[in-house]
C-alpha cells in the first residue's frame, strides 16, 4: 500500500443515500485474492447496462469524475463494515456535518471542477470555499493509512519486538516446567 498524503481534488457527487456494500462492489466479484480490475467493478450495477455498456447518467461514467478522487455520497454515515473494508483498502471515508455536505454538492454542482482538499495528519477538509471542518479517524486507522500499511505490515513493523518477547516467554516458560 501506498502511504496516504493530503491531496487536493475534484468531487463526483453521487446523491444517493444508503448506498450498501453489495452495490459499490457486488458480492460476485470478491472471490479474488487481489485488488486486480476491481476498479472496473466499482458499482457495476449502476456504471453499466446488462450488455456490459456504460450508462452515461452514471456519474463515474462522465468526464467531470474522470481523475476525482472524492466521491461525495448522499447519507452523511458509514455502515460498520463499509467504513473498515474502506479503511483496510486505503479509502478514506470521512462523516461530515449535513451542513458541510450541503455545501460539497451545492459547490460540485455549480462548478464540476471545484476542489475539496484532505489533510489526513490534521485530521480536516477544506471545503472550496475555504471552510475547513475536523473529521474522526481512529487512531490505529490513521496510522496505518499514512504509514502505507495494512494490519499485517503494522504486526511486520513490530517483528523485532514480538521476537524479543516470545524469546523471553519461552524461556520463562522453560523454566517453569523444568525439573
């Protein structure tokens, strides 16, 4: 995984509110071991028609979302299991006051290329106006995703010390069992 920077970008509103796991990566695809074309599955149910044809009303089907890297959803929550999955594939998904969304689509729809910027470290988002608004992430989260690391490269960034541990532990516990 890449370390996550702040970055800048445009927004492709997608107002829809609820949206499920099931809809923005159809169960029928996670059968694979790697993230390969999973891309091209992203809401394939909306992006494309039963013959395999984009939908221009889509909005990931436009030119105005080619290149965004903010997808403005209509709810202003995460389901549990979205928001981890999220997390564990280096999306970021941020909560922000119905205010703030307000003002992201209102902002999308006047200009398709306003930009929203992401400052992960500050924890903030700057709306185009310049308005900037904290956002939560845990703290495990974070450091993961700005480090470039998923949960099993945090455990290998630790290796050295659960060596030195289980090294102690065994030998407590030969102790204890010794003659």
């Amino acid at each position: 995984m890449k370390p996550f920077t702040n970055f800048s970008s445009r927004m492709a509103p997608l107002a829809i509110n609820n949206i499920d796991t099931d809809q923005s990566i159809p169960a029928r695809f996670l059968k694979t071991t790697t993230r390969q074309g999973l891309d091209q599955q992203f809401f394939c149910d909306w992006r494309y028609d039963a013959q395999g044809h984009p939908n221009p009303d889509f909005i990931l089907n436009q030119p105005r979302a080619r290149g965004a890297q903010v997808l403005l959803a209509g709810d202003t929550s995460f389901a549990d299991i979205f928001k981890q999955n999220s997390l564990k594939n280096s999306l970021l998904p941020i909560v922000v006051p119905p205010d703030v969304q307000a003002e992201l689509f209102a902002a999308a729809a006047e200009n398709p290329d306003a930009v929203a910027k992401i400052y992960l470290v500050n924890q903030t988002l700057t709306t185009p106006s310049g308005r900037k608004v904290e956002f939560p992430i845990d703290a495990f989260s974070k450091h993961c995703l700005v480090e470039g690391v998923d949960e099993l490269g945090y455990i290998l960034q630790h290796e050295a010390r659960i060596a030195a541990y289980e090294a102690r532990r065994v030998g407590s516990i030969d102790t204890l069992v010794s003659p």
